[in-house]
C-alpha cells in the first residue's frame, strides 16, 4: 500500500472516530438534559409534597396549641370573675363587658398572712432542693463521664435503677426514719425527700451531657497541671451550663408543682402553697373563681423562672438534637 493510501486511511479512520466522539458527545448532553428534566420535575413535586405535609403539620400543631390555650386562657379570665359571673355566663362574656373582672379572688388568697407564709415556705423548700440537685448531680455527673474509678459502671446502672423507683414506694420507709430523728413535719423532711429522688435524673442527664465534652480539652487542662476540681469549675461546669439550667428549671417545676410529698412529710408551719391553696379551695367549698385564683398565683414564680434561664434551655436542646 502507498503511503497517499495510509495517509487516505488514516484520514478516514480519523473522521470515523471523531463522528463516534461527536455521536457520544450528543448523546451524553441529551440524556443530561433528559435528566436534568427530570431531577427539575421531581424536585418540583418533591416540594409540592414537602409543602402539603409541612401544611398538615401547621394545622395539627395549631389545633394542639388551640387545645392547650383555650382552657388555659379560660381559667384565667375566671380568675378575675366574681363567682356570680362565673356561674351566670361564661367566661368569653368578658369580651363583651370588660366590668366583670374583679381582683377579688386574688385579695381573698393573698390578703392573709397564712397564704403569705405557705409562699414563703414554697421558696424556702424548692430554692435549696434545686441548688442541692444541681450541684450534686453536676459533680456526680462529671466522675462518672470523666474519672475512672473501681465499679464505675455499677454506680451508674444503680443511678437507672433509681429513676425507676416510684415515690410511693419511700413514703412510710421515710416517715419512720424522719420521725426517728426528729426532722418530720420540718422543712428538712421535704428538702431530703425531694433531693433524694431528683438526683437519680440529675446525674444520669449531666453524666450523658459531660461525655460529649472533648477529651483533648481536657487532657489539655491536666498536662497544664489543673486539678480534676479545677477542670470541672473552669472548664466542664461553663460548657455543661445549658444542660445544667435546663435541669435547674425541671428540678424548680417539680418541688414547686409538688404536693403529694408535702402534703405528707410537711408540718402545719411549713406547708407549701399548694397544700395552702387546698386548704383554701376546701375553706370556699371549692368556687371555681377560688380555684383559678390560686392556680395562677402559683404560676407566677415558676414563669419567671423559666423565662430567666429559657436561653439556656433552648440552647440545650439544640445542643442535644445537633450531636
């Protein structure tokens, strides 16, 4: 063969072979625009879908909230009706003749040195149950994330298995012990009652949340020659705080909702408001003005509580739902 024909071939091959690459090439973009078509409509119904079930979600939501307000709002604007008002019409009637609310109710609550006390005792009872849970179960929480001592592993499966023990369970056990030693009927009694069945939950919640801490932070910390003191106050407590606050308002909401425990273990002189305002709905036959009356005054504190440290708990369970 000549080298015009090898030239002639080759030239051909060439042009047969850039067909076949320009043949690819087309085929490739349309398949890719027969995708992309397709990924843009499957997008568009995707957000279609997403957007009717994010719409039934609002709905359900809004109905739950619409639930929860509705009774709430009601027995509030009947804190402020006289009790005529209140068994006469309903209490959306206020809307329509704003002279129906009264503080009444709340000056025959409040406007006696006997609720006045019952208050103070709430305060006297839940502000040391707290702070004791709180800073027990912090550093308890923090040697079982962090120090490793013999039967490590027991103390925290004995710390489980005391979240599941009822309190009915240590009523009478207490009692005689209480009564033995001279604290029943005292502030004592409640304050050790609450303690003792708060700190299961507090370690178990502060133990799980210390364990997300870097180790190299605090291996840092000890090659620095920090104590394993040092290392919880200057390091382990400031990045535990969200949870730690949020344990705070969990712990505060208990002992002051509670009113079984005191009810039992508390004396007449240090009775918590609930067990007062009982005593009071019995002392009024159980008006509903009354009853309102008393439910909102013991709300006051706990609102005021969760909204100083809601930061705190909004960050903790962001914290919680990230990791």
């Amino acid at each position: 063969m000549s080298t015009s024909n090898i030239e002639h071939v080759a030239q051909e091959l060439s042009a047969e072979g850039e067909d076949r690459d320009t043949e690819k090439r087309v085929k490739r973009r349309r398949s890719g625009k027969v995708y992309r078509a397709g990924e843009r409509k499957k997008t568009v119904g995707g957000r279609i879908v997403a957007l009717f079930n994010n719409s039934i979600v609002n709905i359900i939501l809004v109905i739950v909230a619409v639930m929860w307000l509705v009774p709430t709002v009601g027995l509030f604007v009947a804190s402020f009706r006289s009790s005529q008002a209140n068994s006469a019409t309903g209490w959306w009637t206020v809307f329509q003749d704003v002279h129906q609310l009264t503080v009444e109710n709340y000056s025959s609550l409040l406007g006696n040195d006997a609720m006045m006390q019952s208050l103070l005792n709430t305060i006297i009872i839940v502000v040391p149950s707290t702070l004791l849970v709180v800073a027990f179960g912090a550093m308890a929480g923090y040697a079982l994330a962090w120090i490793d001592f013999p039967g490590r592993d027991w103390v925290l499966i004995g710390v489980v298995a005391l979240m599941a023990v009822p309190l009915q369970v240590a009523f009478i056990p207490l009692a005689r012990l209480f009564g033995n030693i001279g604290i029943f009927g005292t502030y004592a009694a409640v304050i050790i009652f609450h303690v003792s069945f708060g700190l299961p939950f507090a370690v178990f919640l502060l133990r799980n949340y210390f364990t997300n801490i870097s180790p190299e932070l605090l291996e840092a910390a000890r090659i620095d020659g920090a104590s394993e003191m040092r290392i919880f106050l200057r390091v382990a407590l400031p990045l535990g705080m969200p949870a730690i606050a949020s344990l705070a308002i969990f712990q505060f909401l208990w002992s002051w909702n509670d009113m079984l425990v005191a009810l039992i273990f508390a004396g007449p002189g240090s009775q918590p408001i609930t067990v007062a305002i009982q005593s009071q709905l019995r002392q009024f036959s159980s008006n509903m003005d009354i009853l309102s009356a008393g439910a909102f005054v013991s709300m006051v504190i706990p609102l005021l509580v969760y909204f100083a440290f809601q930061k705190y708990f909004v960050n903790a369970l962001m914290a919680g739902s990230s990791k």
